[in-house]
C-alpha cells in the first residue's frame, strides 16, 4: 500500500500548520504562478499549433538541480542528489576574513575590556584603600603621641618647690602655676613662656621649630603641660612610597592574570565563531567544537551544533523536494513533448484529437501534482488557513463512500459509521478523505472499509484495505513527500506518492494525528485522530 495522489480540488484556505517543518525552496506564490500558467495553458493550444505544423519541442530547462524535457529518460537518481552527468557548480568560497574584514580589529575586544574593568576596579579599590590605610596609620600614631605626652606629664612630681623635669628631643615639659608664671621647664623650653592650654585638654604647638602635641595634667594647684613631637610624616610617607610601588605592581598582576583567564575562558567561544564563520551552505555538516564540560559555552556549543543540525535537516528536505518535484513535473512534459514530435515527425500516425486528447491527459496530471505541491508549500510556510466551523465528519465519509461505489472495482463497508461531529475545514476535511480513499481503493482486493466514531471526546477516522498491507519498517515513511512503496513505483498506478503526506499536513493542522495499523484482514488500516467539538461550539 502506497500514498494516494491526491484529488485536483481547489486549493484549501484557512488557519496555520501545526507541523514544524522548515520552508522548502519551493514557494506558494511560486507553485501558484506553476499552476495558473503552465498548467493553465492546456491541450487546444498545443493541439492547435501540431495542426498548423509549428515547432512544438520544448528546450530543456532546468527546475532545482535537474532538466526538464532534456531527453525521455525518467530514472530518477540517489534522493536530494544530482542526476548523473550533471556538475554542480558551487561558488567558490571565501575566507572569514574576505567576508568580515571589520572582525580583525574587533578580535578579543571582550577580553580587553574584561582586563580593563578588573584593573579600574581592582585599581580604585586599592587606592581607597590605601588612602584609609595612611589616614588610619596617621590617627594611630597621634594617638600614641598623646599617649606618650600624657605619661611623661603624669611622671613629673609638681608637689616640690623646684621640680626638675626631664625630657629628650623630641619632647619638652612645663610645670605652671596657678597664675600661669613658669615654675620649671625642660631646657629646650627654657625662658619660654607657659603654652596656653587647659588641663585634661591638647594642642599643637610649634616649639623651636618643630611641631609638638601637647597635654596639660592637673597636679595640686599647678598644671604640668608636657609636649612630644607630632611629626609622624616621614612614617607615614614610608608606608605611601611602599604602597606607590607596590600597587602598580599588584595591578600589572592583576591585568595579567584577569588577561590569562579571560584568555582560556574566551578561547572555545573563538573557536565557536571561527567554526560557525567558516560554515557555508555547501557545509552544513560541518559542527562546533562542543567541549567536555557542562559550562555556559558548551551548552552554547551543543546548542548551536542542534541548530545546525536542524538546518542540515532543513537543507536535506529542500533538496530532496526539489529534486522529487522536478522528476515528478520532468515526467508529463517529457511525455507532451514525445507525443507532439511524433505528430510533427509523422502527421499520418496521429490525428489531432488524439494528441489533444494525450496533451489534456498529461496537463491533468500535472495541475494534480502542482495543487499538491501548493498544498504542501502553504503548510511548510504556516500560510494554510482553514476555517473552523462545526463539520458533520460522518456525512464526509457518507459522501466519499458513494463517490468510491461510482467509480466501481471495489466494494465499500460503512457499518462503522456513526455521528461523529468535529470543528474544522470542510474541504480541508474532504480532501484527507479522498485522498485516504483512492489511496485504500488502489491497493485492496476488493473491500474498502470506512468508519467513525467518537470517543472520549476524540473523533477517530478509519479507512482501511484488504489488500497486501505496509510492513511496519515503512508505515512511518509513507507519511512522508514522494515515497512510493515498491508495488507502486509506476507513477500511473501510484501517483506522485503525496497524497498521504497531504493527509498528514491537513490533519496536524486540524491539530490531530495520523497512524498507519495493520488491518484485521491483513491489510493496511490508517486511522486518523481529530479532536472533538468542544461543548460550547
């Protein structure tokens, strides 16, 4: 059992395809210009130029990758390849470099202005806080030059009558009475008078030219007032020389290595984009470098490799369909032009009604085919648009059963019909059951089966043949575009091997599915699910 080519009937309108498949290289508008205007032209005008002895041969022309009228050998070569003895011709390939001149300069720019940022980051940090490092230190060692001021005025003993305070260079101390009249004083303060400050309280005052903190103690009825020198700036200008050093060097460590790293972690997105530039159409096939790990970038890289691989996939089914539609087109014309050389070769072998008769036989045929491939090119561009409004499935198949009586040579059984309801496209629906019918009627012994019925709110379409049946290796491919089984390769008695694969398409955009069953008489059952009414339709 093979697919049916399908019925010439007008072209379906409506909703969008379920089916996810990608657009093929031959396009709706394409196949209608096909259709209004090769097809169209018909047999009373090739009849009418064999009459007045005009030269009707065709001159090859090419659709896809094969000729068509180039001789009258129908074979077909390998599926989506070229047929032999033909060449194809590939433009030569350019370097990345040749298609993106403007990537050169913008090689690693990520990786620099990752560097960058880390050293501006890293750099203002550190020089916060080396900034608070000095002020910190500074405030510290004020602190501890007060400490030191305070024990050397809490040292001296103001109760004697003359005190002798002692104290090195780098401090002086003054012991003051009440009236504020110097009683003692170290020498290098000596004859200066008292420095102005209250006792508990501190200053900073210049003695013999060098900065002093001072602090004044209460002692009895004096004030001992002790200074240590606050020149803590050469302690600290150490410490901002060694940061003045150091942090450069701590940020060329920094660049370097944010560099290094950046580097490593940037190296398979490089290698990614090399990859994927240097992929061309002609080398699909080709695949990302993925890696081992399960990081960010090799889950990049695995994605892009499904992509590719769907676009492979994409590219495959394209070529094989042009392929297919030029042979299946290739085969009509051929035969028109056969046909009218032999008139013209022979005018006593032919009449013209006979040749017009052929010519409108084959004209047939390929309006059938380009309806078909229409068909096939609206679903694969989401363009099929099918009404919805509430269908009576069980007339459908009523119908298609009469039409199958008349045409004889089989017998039909409808005893598994029952009102069956369901929302969708009529014609679209009429067109699965014509093309499900002739496709049943071809291949059975003598009994065609249709049946409906609703269950569990799904309307289930049967229509099988006792017939020879499909072996279950093949009942997925014949859902597919111009697959004949080998029982049905003539393309008279099998069609052009579309006519399930447009059942497929209508019924995924109805939003159902297709199965192929082995029938209980051994023959093919292929049934088809559609989703009910829904209660408030």
């Amino acid at each position: 059992m093979t697919t049916a080519g399908s019925s010439p009937a007008g072209s379906i309108a409506g909703g969008r395809s379920a089916t996810d498949a990608p657009a093929v290289g031959l396009s709706a508008a394409g196949l209608g210009a096909v259709g209004s205007g090769a097809v169209g032209s018909g047999a009373a005008g090739l009849a009418r130029s064999a009459a007045r002895g005009e030269d009707l041969s065709v001159p090859a022309r090419r659709v896809g990758s094969h000729p068509i009228g180039a001789g009258h050998d129908h074979g077909r070569g390998e599926r989506g390849g070229v047929v032999p003895g033909e060449v194809e011709h590939r433009p030569a390939e350019r370097s990345p470099a040749e298609r993106h001149p403007a990537e050169r300069g913008r090689a690693g720019s990520v990786r620099w202005r990752t560097t960058i940022g880390a050293v501006v980051v890293v750099g203002l940090a550190l020089l916060i806080g080396g900034v608070a490092l000095v002020a910190v230190m500074r405030s510290t060692l004020l602190e501890q030059v007060a400490d030191a001021a305070q024990a050397r005025a809490e040292s001296v003993d103001a109760g004697q009558p003359r005190p002798r305070p002692s104290a090195d260079d780098d401090g002086f101390v003054q012991v003051v009475d009440a009236d504020g009249t110097v009683v003692a004083a170290t020498a290098n303060v000596a004859g200066a008078a008292a420095v102005d400050v209250r006792p508990g309280g501190t200053a900073r005052v210049d003695v013999a030219g060098e900065d002093m903190l001072v602090v004044a103690v209460r002692a009895g009825d004096r004030t001992v007032v002790a200074g240590q020198s606050a020149d803590v700036a050469e302690a600290t200008a150490v410490v901002t020389r060694l940061l003045g050093i150091g942090l450069p060097v701590l940020l060329a460590v920094v660049a370097v290595t944010t560099w290094w790293t950046a580097g490593r972690a940037l190296a398979p997105v490089e290698a990614v984009r090399a990859e994927v530039d240097a992929i061309s159409a002609a080398e699909l096939h080709r695949r990302v470098p993925a890696g081992r790990g399960d990081d960010e970038i090799a889950r990049l890289a695995r994605t892009m490799n499904r992509m590719l691989d769907r676009l492979e996939e994409a590219q495959t089914r394209q070529r094989e369909f042009v392929s297919d539609a030029s042979h299946e087109l290739r085969s009509p014309v051929a035969s028109i032009r056969q046909h009218a050389e032999v008139a013209l070769a022979h005018p006593d072998r032919t009449t013209v009604p006979d040749l017009a008769g052929t010519v409108l036989a084959e004209d047939m045929r390929v309006q059938r085919l380009v309806e078909d491939l229409l068909v096939l090119a609206r679903a694969d561009e989401r363009r099929l648009r099918l009404a919805a409004h509430p269908v009576d499935l069980d007339d459908l198949v009523l119908e298609e059963a009469s039409r199958l009586r008349a045409a004889g040579g089989v017998e039909v059984d409808t005893t598994g019909v029952a009102a069956t309801r369901v929302t969708g496209d009529a014609a679209a629906l009429r067109r699965v059951l014509r093309n499900l019918g002739d496709n049943a009627a071809r291949h059975a012994a003598g009994v065609v089966t249709l049946s409906v019925a609703e269950r569990d709110g799904v309307a289930v379409l049967a229509v099988e043949d006792d017939g020879p049946g499909i072996a279950p290796a093949d009942r997925e491919r014949v859902l597919r575009r111009f697959v004949r089984l080998d029982e049905a390769r003539d393309r008279d008695a099998g069609g052009a091997g579309l006519g399930l694969a447009i059942v497929d398409e209508l019924v995924r955009a109805h939003g159902g599915d297709v199965s192929v069953e082995a029938a209980a008489g051994g023959g093919a059952r292929i049934v088809v699910r559609l989703p009910g009414r829904s209660p408030d339709g």
